[in-house]
C-alpha cells in the first residue's frame, strides 16, 4: 500500500474515532467553551490535541504538519478533521438510519421470497395429490 492509501486510511480513522470522542464528550465540551454554540466548530488547537491521542500516528504527523502550516486549521484541513461534528454526527446518524431501513426492506423481500418458495412447494404438494388421487381412481375402475 502507498504512503497515500495510508494517510487517507488514516484520516477516515481519525475522523471517525474524532466523531467517537466527540460524541461521548460533547456536553462537556460544549460547557467548557472548547466549542460554543455560536461557533461552527471546536478550537482546532483542542481538536489536535486530541486527534494525536485518539490516533498515535498522528502526533508525529502534527508535529510535521506544524513545521509547513503553523495554522492549527490548516493542519486541521490536511488530516481531514476540519469539519463540524455536530453536522458529521447527524449526517452520520442518517445514514446509519438509510443502512438499518435498507436492511429491513432487503430482509422483508427475503421473507417474501420464502413465502413465493413455500406457495410453490404446497401448490406442488396439491398437484401430487390429485395426481395420486387420479392414479388411484385408474386403478380402482381397472
């Protein structure tokens, strides 16, 4: 895999272990002013900090990061971080949402498949049995 496939295998993680943190933390994070309600996104300086605990391998990358963009929303923006979570978290929640409803509705067809599999096997079952019975009127008027 190449170093590219690595980094944006990297940043799917961290943003999702970002969403993870923040949504167990996030009344404590509003409440601290770390991310107000009137602003669209945490203090990135937070947000990297614990980015590089979350995601181990991302501290060095900050430290990198840090030496060509001295702007914690600069850095934020390359590590795919630069975001609103509470929009993420919602968005995220959609989706889950789409995939649950998606998966009842594929299940439902399977259910209606096997209901279709058991009409033919008990609509076969009634043509064996006028077909024995048939046979049977055959053999009895022989």
């Amino acid at each position: 895999m190449s170093l590219i496939d690595n980094f944006d295998d990297l940043k799917l993680r961290l943003k999702d272990k970002w969403l993870d943190y923040y949504e167990a933390n996030q009344s404590w994070i509003a409440s601290t002013g770390i991310h107000p309600n009137d602003r669209v996104h945490p203090y990135y300086g937070f947000v990297l900090g614990v980015a590089s605990t979350i995601e181990p391998e991302v501290a060095k990358l900050i430290e990198l990061f840090a030496r060509l963009y001295p702007d914690v929303d600069n850095i934020a923006v390359v590590l795919g971080i630069y975001f609103n979570p509470r929009v993420e978290l919602r968005a995220r929640a959609e989706a889950a949402k789409d995939i649950q409803e998606a998966k009842l509705l594929t299940s439902g067809e399977d259910d209606n498949s096997e209901d279709k599999q058991i009409e033919e096997i008990k609509v076969d079952d009634l043509g064996l049995d006028i077909l024995r019975e048939e046979a049977s009127q055959l053999i009895n008027n022989s």
